[in-house]
C-alpha cells in the first residue's frame, strides 16, 4: 500500500471523503525502511500541498476547505511524528512547515523546495 492509500486511510472520515481515487505512489515512495516516516513525510507534504499548490490525494476542496485539509495533514503529521518521542525530527518538521511557510509568503517557491530537499533525510533516518 503506497503512503498516500495510508495517508487516505489515516485522516478523519470528512476528509477521506474528498480522496482522490488514484493518488498515486507518493513523493516519498522508498524513501525510508520506515512506513511510519513516510506516511508522515506524505502527510505534511500534501499539507503544504494544500496549503500552495494542489493536493495529490485529496480533491473537489474549495479554497476553505483545503486551508482546512491542510492545517489537519499538518497536525497528523506533526502527530504521528511525536509520538515516536524524537523531539529533535518534531523541532525539524515544525521548522520545515515554518520555512515553507515564509518561502511561499515571499514568493520563493525555489527555497520552499529546497527546504524540503534538505530536511528529507533527517526525517528518514
């Protein structure tokens, strides 16, 4: 099962209801031996998806609703990741969603990228 069926199969019934029917393999599709970091890596990502751009998994979201979708992928993955207890990959995340976050504000998608290229592997240790 690729980590955006889990990613579908993890969010709250309301949004589950707006789930692509084919999202593909994920970004982070091997990245990791751990599912549990790629499903949080997926969710955060397709956060910030929502958030910026268009989401892999999820579809027919207004404007509202995506914000929405957004914040909780957000909050699944920040989620999921504490309860590992590895409060430095939380600190990691937290800044990666922030610095996203301000690149997109300044119109520095190219930063927002690279941000993400750079924090993929401490994630997935």
């Amino acid at each position: 099962m690729s980590g955006l069926d889990r990613l579908v199969r993890a969010v709250d019934p309301a949004l589950a209801a707006h789930a692509a029917a084919e999202p593909g393999p994920g970004r982070f599709a091997g990245s990791s031996r751990d599912s549990e970091a790629e499903l949080v890596l997926e969710a955060v990502y397709e956060g910030y998806l929502a958030h910026y751009d268009s989401p892999r998994a999820f579809e027919r979201l207004d404007d509202d609703l995506r914000l929405l979708a957004g914040d909780a992928l957000y909050a699944l993955g920040l989620e999921r990741l504490a309860a590992g207890g590895d409060l430095d990959a939380v600190t990691e995340l937290a800044e990666l969603i922030a610095g996203c976050a301000r690149a997109e504000a300044e119109q520095h998608r190219d930063d927002a990228r690279e941000l993400w290229r750079a924090s993929v592997p401490s994630l997935t240790h």
